[in-house]
C-alpha cells in the first residue's frame, strides 16, 4: 500500500489526466450497464409483444452506445496512459539524479546489471499498471457495485440465490493471488540476475576471451537463464491450475440462475426478457473477479517493481553536502590530512591508519608504496569521495565535509590509473570537465600533454569517436588523453594515479614531459611508479599498510636504508637488465 501510495504522490500533478480518465470510465461503465436493458426490450416489447417496428430504433441504440463508449473509451485509455507516461518520466528522471549522487561506497557494493533493471525493467512494469491497471481496478469495482444494484432491482430472489456463489469465486481469485504473488517478485529478480550477468560478460569481454572462459560463461548464463524459466513456469502452472477453478466457481452462478430464473419465468414472475438481462448482468458480475485476480496480479507485479526502484531511491547519500556548505573561490591548493583513519567497510582492515600530512600551495608530492598500502585511498579522500572515519581531510584550511562538493571537485584535476573516456570524439573527451571550451584551447592542452600529433595523425583528427571507455586507444594514449583533461580544467589541485602498466622510453620521455607541464603550478600528488615521475616531486611519502613510513626528498631518503631506498635499488636493477 505504501508503495502504491508512493507512486500515486507522483501522480498528483497530473491531476487533471486522472479526472478525464476517471470521467470516461464512470460513462463507459454506464453505456456498458445500459446494453442488457435494450436487449430486455427487445425480447420483452419487440419480440414477445409484438412491437416489430422498434427493432430497427432499439438496434440503433445499441449502435449509439457502442460508439459513445468508444469516445469516452479513447478519452479515457490516452488520459491515463498520459498520466503514466509522465509519471515515468519523471521516476525515471528522479532515480537517474539519484544515481549521480550515490556515494562511491554504494558503487563499490553494486551490481550495474541490477541498477539498470531497475531504471528499465521494473520502472516500465510500474508505467504499465499506471496506465492501465489502476483504472482498470477502479472500473471493475466500481461495475461490481452497479451490477449487484441492478441485480437486485431486477429480481431480490434470483440475487439472493445467487450471491453466495460470489465469495466461492473471491475466495479462488484470493487463493491463486496468495500463492502467485512471490512468484513474481521472484521473476523480477531472476530478470535482473540475466541483465547482470550479460552486462558483466559484454564490459569483462576481453577478460572472457583471454582466458577461453567463453563455455564457462555459457553456463553461467544457462543457469540464471534456466531460473528465469523455471521460476515463470512455476507461475504458469499456479495460473493454469486456478483459472479453470475460478471460471468454473463463476459458471456455477450461471447453472442456478438459469434453473431457478428459468422456473420464475415460467411462473410469469419475471419475465424472459428480465431472465436474458439477468444473465447478461450476472456474466459483468464475475467478470470484475475474475479481472480483479489478474489486476492485483498485475498490481503486484508492479508494487514488487516499485518496491525495488524505491529502494535505490531511498539508498542514502553517504557522502552528502551539509546544508549551508561553503562556496569555495579559487583554491589555493593547501591541502593537510590530519591523523586520518579509514576503511572501506565497516569492520574491514584500516585503509589509512593515522596519516598525518601537510601540503602547501604548489608542493608536488610523490606516493609510493607497496600494492594496498593506500596510495590510491588518500587521493579519493582528497575530492571527498569518501568520508574519513577518524581525523579530517582539508583544503584551505576547510574541512572537506564543510564546503559545497562541485566547488570543491571542479578545482581537482584528476588523472586516474585507469582513463575512462566516453564513446563520443577525442574532443569532447578532452573537453569533459569544460564543455565550453573552444577548439584552440583542447588543441592547446592536447600540445601541452604530447598527445596533439598523435591526434592529428588520426584521419578525423579531434572528430575521431572512441569506443566504448576508450578501446581502440593505448594506454599511454589514453592516460595523454586524461592529461589534456585535465590541463584544460586548469584546477588547483591535481591527483595522478600513474598507470602502472610499463611504456616504451620514447611514450614514457612524453608522458614526463606532460607531466611536468600539468604539475606547473599547482599541488600535486602523484602515486609514482616510474623513477622518472618520482624525480618530478618535490616530495617523497613513503606508505606502507595506510601508515607513513618515511617522508623527504630524494636525496634524503636514498641515504638512509628503508623502503625508498629498496624501491629505488629494485628498479634500478631491472632498469640494468634491461639494458
Ligand atoms: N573500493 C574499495 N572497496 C574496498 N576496499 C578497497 C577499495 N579500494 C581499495 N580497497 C582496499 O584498501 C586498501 C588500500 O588500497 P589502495 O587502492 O589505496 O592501494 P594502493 O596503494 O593504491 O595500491 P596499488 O598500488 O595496487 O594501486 C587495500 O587493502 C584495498 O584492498
Ligand atoms: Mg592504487
């Protein structure tokens, strides 16, 4: 109920929709009701006594009602299906907005498949019974009422006789929904297993075919695919069971009043006209039931749906803006980390135990350490992507939490370790954290980052489309690519997750000379794989398990023994075999 209520609260500004619907339904119903009592006459005044003159006025009635109804019929379906298709637009608007929102934690946890089940699947399960399922209850209830009235004006007996059928027919329609009904929520969620499962294989593709893991994956599909089926034959069979139970409930309402009102005929009680009209309005009786199973069926279906979209709506924001956040101007670039603690969940391992660090305006700092020892973790604190569980993050002298979040991200320049870019042209890659930015300046940062020529080697140049996340590039060429990013958002603060995979000296000369043009300038941390970039930083932090084990500048550290000095003494080793 709540969830109904819920959807219905989004309904409300299309007031005016539902009233038009609700206006076609109440004439639908009456022209429905008004059918019998023609044929009434025409058996009765035309037929039996003798009126043959009316029989071409009282077709023609019938006629008129039918194409009345059609109006009202068509006014009506186009007003609810309005309502619902706007209602949906604006679900679907809401949990998207919702979505860019989350925090990375939620992401960390969730399935993409199942995300994008619930914008498509279970938001158009919810349009369906908008628009035509909640008139349509209304409808049936509303011509259960009139026709047990008309009923009873035509014969209290017959009706009396026959009413105790109807609870029999309830009490089957009840019955088939009771057992159903997690039937549905179950296909619901065996329908958004499939979508996650065939999203994993088509983004893990190349992962799929280098392990020649196609077979497996097979079968992993087979048997969510096979659940599905199963789960739905499993409703199958509830419906084929209990529909003919239903229907033969209902003709047992038919089979006495076609006995007894037979018999009251022939005794002139009522007439045969009355008996026809009767059993006309006997048949809309049931009716109602027999669609009010399916209708809460549906309904069911989509409170499920519902259910499952109102869930993601209600996922809270971890990381949320305090009302009143600070506007930030132009940073500085200050940025100090005070006895930091966190984790990624609760209960799991520190990620950063008791960092202390202080960066003033300008400063490069290089972060190095062992693979988890929270490199990455200290640059996704920075933008606020995480809240800290102990101590506090701040830029400026402003605590993180305190100042408006898009003031603070736009003046963060991020390149990470692995370049995302979108299935649109090299351009507007570049130009994603400034869309406005003219072609003079991409082309200058694209310079700026050493990926210009490349670029221009490119028969479409700047219009040339990447695909999808950016395959069909390097990954030097993308990490470039992420560079020009962000040189063109000129920000205060930039954070470098170095790519860990090796490039050829000649890519590698170029990317350090990007880099020392992006670092021009503004504070800096870079998570440093390759000498070459450590020597760039003014800086050297040294982490081992979320703990600073040693700080200084090159020169500093490679006297005295410790990791650095391990690190430096490796990759020079390797840098000598290679020779
Ligand atoms: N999204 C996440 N959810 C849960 N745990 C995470 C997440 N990201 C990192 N961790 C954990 O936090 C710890 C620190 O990870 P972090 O990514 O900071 O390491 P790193 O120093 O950047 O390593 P690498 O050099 O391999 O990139 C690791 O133990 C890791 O397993
Ligand atoms: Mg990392």
């Amino acid at each position: 109920m709540k969830t109904l209520f819920r959807v219905l609260r989004y309904a409300r500004p299309y007031r005016s929709s539902l009233a038009i619907g609700l206006l076609g339904l109440v004439v639908g119903t009456a022209m429905d009701m008004a059918v019998p009592v023609i044929t009434r006459y025409v058996i009765d005044f035309v037929l039996l006594a003798g009126h043959h003159a009316w029989l071409g006025w009282l077709a023609a009635a019938i006629v008129a009602t039918a194409s009345f109804k059609g109006v009202f019929w068509f006014f009506q379906r186009y007003a609810m299906a309005f309502m619902a298709q706007k209602v949906i637009f604006d679900v679907r608007g809401d949990l998207y907005r919702h979505l860019q929102e989350l925090s990375f934690r939620f992401y960390d946890r969730a399935q993409t498949g199942q995300i994008m089940s619930r914008v498509s699947q279970d938001v158009e399960l919810l349009r369906r019974f908008l628009s035509f399922g909640v008139i349509q209850l209304l409808g049936q209830v509303l011509s259960f009422a009139v026709v047990l009235v008309l009923l009873f004006t035509i014969d209290p007996v017959l009706t009396a006789v026959v009413l105790p059928v109807v609870p029999l027919v309830a009490l089957a329609v009840w019955q088939f929904n009771r057992r159903v009904r997690p039937k549905y929520q179950e296909i619901q969620q065996k329908q958004a297993e499939i979508t996650a499962v065939l999203q994993e294989n088509v983004t893990g593709v190349r992962v799929v075919r280098s392990f020649a893991a196609e077979d497996h994956e097979v079968e992993k599909f087979r048997r969510v695919n096979w659940a599905y089926l199963e789960k739905n034959l499993e409703a199958m069979r509830l419906r084929a069971t209990w529909f003919p139970l239903m229907s033969l409930s209902a003709d047992l309402g038919t089979m006495l009043v076609l006995a007894i009102g037979g018999w009251r005929t022939v005794t002139g009680t009522i007439s045969l006209g009355m008996l026809v009209q009767f059993l006309q309005y006997l048949a809309m009786l049931f009716t109602p039931l027999r669609m009010l199973g399916w209708l809460v069926n549906m309904g069911s279906r989509a409170i499920a749906a519902g259910n499952r979209v109102f869930e993601l709506l209600d996922t809270r924001r971890e990381v949320a803006e305090r009302p009143g956040a600070l506007r930030l101007g132009r940073l500085q670039g200050a940025v100090r980390l005070e006895r930091v603690r966190f984790r990624y969940q609760p209960g799991a391992p520190w990620a950063l135990d008791g960092v202390d660090l202080a960066v003033e305006p300008g400063e490069t700092i290089a972060l190095l350490g062992a693979t988890g020892s929270g490199k990455s973790t200290i640059l996704q604190l920075i933008p606020r992507f995480y809240d800290v569980d102990e101590g506090c993050v701040r830029v400026d002298g402003h605590d993180v939490r305190d100042v408006r979040l898009a003031d603070l991200r736009r003046q963060i320049g991020i390149v990470p370790q692995e370049t995302f870019l979108f299935s649109t042209t090299i351009a507007e890659n570049i130009a994603y954290g400034r869309p406005g930015a003219s072609r003079e300046e991409i082309v200058r940062a694209a310079k700026a980052a050493q990926i210009h020529d490349f670029i221009a080697s490119l028969p479409k140049g700047y219009e040339t489309v990447v695909g999808e996340r950016g395959l069909g590039l390097s990954g030097g060429q993308k990490q470039r690519i992420a560079i020009a990013r962000a040189l063109l958002l000129d920000p205060a603060i930039l954070l470098l997750d170095e790519a860990t995979s090796s490039v050829d000296t000649e890519t590698e000369a170029l990317i350090r000379e990007a880099l020392r043009r992006l670092l021009l300038g503004r504070t800096a941390f870079v998570v440093a794989h390759r000498l070459s970039t450590v020597r760039l930083a003014d800086r050297i932090v040294v982490l081992d398990e979320g703990r600073i084990v040693q700080e200084g500048t090159h020169d500093e550290l490679v006297r005295v023994p410790g990791l650095y000095r391990d690190i430096v003494r490796l990759q020079l080793a390797e840098a000598r075999e290679a020779v």
